[in-house]
C-alpha cells in the first residue's frame, strides 16, 4: 500500500448488509457480471466482519480494520494507525499517525469525500453526524437512502459530480456506503409486494441492481488516474436462518461478508461502463 498511496486515487464501497452467500452465488451463477469481471478470479473473497451492524463495523473499518479473511491468520493489513505491538503491520502496510484511516490518508495530501446511505451517514441527528464528520467533504439526500428504490444511481450521480469538480492533480479518497441492500429492499424483486416483505430472494435483486449501475462508479473512481478500490460488505443479514431475522446479532449470516480488492485502470473500463 505504500507504493498505492500518494500515486493512485482510492475508492471504498461498503455494499451494506450484503450477505456473503448471496453474493457468491450470483457472482457464480452469472447475475453480477460488472461486478464478477473486477474480482479476482471472478470470485469473492470469504471474510469476517469487524462487526455485527453499521456503525461498529464502519468504526473498524475506519480504523483501518477492513474485514478479515476467513482463515487462520496473522492477517496483514492494508492501513493501520502506528500502534506499537501490532501484529497484523506488516512491511506494506500503509502507516498513519492519526486516529483514523480518513484523517491519515488526507494528511497524505487526498481529498476524502463520503456518499453517505444508510441512516448512520444522514446527519440528521448527532449520531448521523460522526461518521461523516470523519471526511472533508460529505453527502447524504433522502434519494440516497434505504428507501429509495433509485439509492444507488442517485448516489453515483453524486459521485461522479464530486469527481468532475476536483483539480485534476488532485488525488481522492472516495468512500460511498450503498444503501440499497438495506431492509426495506422488497421493490427491488419484480412482483413482490411491501406485503411479501424482504426475503433472502430481494435481497439478491438488490444486488443485482447494484451490480447494473456499479460499472459507472468505478468508471468514475478511475477517470483520471489508477485506482485502487476495496469492495466489502459491513456486515450481512438473517432472513429467517435458525429463526434469526436482521443483523447486530452473532449467526454467520451476519459475520461471514464478501471481500475484494483490485486496481482500476483508466485504460481498462468498458465503454457500457461509463454509460449514462
């Protein structure tokens, strides 16, 4: 990451309450491909969420403690604050002397931004004010929200005026929590009713959404300079497994999320990428 930081633009997508499971077996099966063709090897990565719903995760995650592999470790890691003893600071971890990734990367010279989505980002209230805070520049519109069946095309929008604006030598930290996965996600499955409520099933449509409009976010990330993006999920959800329902509780439905990191080169978008 050293070799990463100061030469490329970063983007973070934190796909919220996105189950591994699911997410495998669409990618497997061919019903995510802008999302299928940036992983490596077409496949995500089995990790452990560094908590249980939102907020806690995305304090980890913002601590530089991204979701961990679903293995016995030691794990290095990507970004950590300096912490004597650390034992996941590796040779090519990226350092930082500040509390937070988000302040370190933008005393490296980076513009942080943050697309917010689910309540915890909409500083409507004091507690939606914390995490945003942590970044320079951030946005929230109740189009981005649980409730919109359009979160993610509008949040993309966002996101691509944001990067429009910046001065090209400029280089950004992007980070744009999608909303769409999110209870209520009934509207994303053709047919089914506020009645049928969610299932495991409009869970995976949302994915699905997501996956059609993501092609133009990472076109965007990538417009100007490589860059380097982390895609996870915070933490997934039960819908109904051992009569489990929801998230912020300890089932694997919930710990056990997707996981990936890859380069995005200018030179390698497909044109359907950055499609309007």
């Amino acid at each position: 990451m050293n070799m990463i930081v100061g030469s490329h633009d970063l983007l973070l997508v934190t796909l919220d309450t996105l189950r591994h499971d699911v997410a495998a077996e669409l990618a497997a099966t061919g019903r995510t491909p802008n999302l299928a063709r940036r992983l490596p090897g077409g496949r995500w990565e089995e990790r452990l969420a560094p908590g249980s719903f939102t907020y806690a995760s995305h304090q980890a995650i913002f601590a530089g403690f991204l979701p961990t592999p679903a293995s016995p470790g030691p794990h290095p890691r990507l970004f950590a604050a300096a912490f004597a003893g650390s034992e996941s600071t590796a040779e090519g971890t990226f350092v930082y002397d500040t509390p937070d990734l988000v302040t370190g990367l933008a005393r490296a010279g980076y513009r942080t931004v943050c697309v917010g989505g689910v309540g915890f980002f909409n500083k409507r209230g004091p507690l939606g004010t914390v995490l945003p805070a942590l970044f320079q520049e951030s946005h929230w519109a109740p189009e981005f929200g649980v409730t919109s069946p359009a979160s993610f095309e509008n949040q993309v929008a966002c996101a691509e005026r944001v990067i429009a604006r910046l001065p090209a030598d400029q280089r950004v930290f992007l980070f744009v929590n999608v909303s769409a996965l999110h209870q209520p996600n009934w509207f994303h499955l053709p047919g089914a009713t506020r009645e049928d409520g969610d299932t495991r099933a409009t869970h995976a449509a949302a994915l699905e959404y997501v996956d059609r409009h993501i092609g133009r976010l990472f076109a965007a990330a990538s417009s100007r300079r490589p860059c380097f993006a982390v895609v996870c999920s915070d933490h997934g959800t039960a819908y109904g497994e051992d009569g489990y329902t929801g998230h912020r509780l300890g089932h694997p439905s919930v710990w056990t999320v997707p996981y990936a990191h890859f380069v995005l080169d200018p030179d390698d978008t497909d044109p359907r990428e950055a499609a309007r």
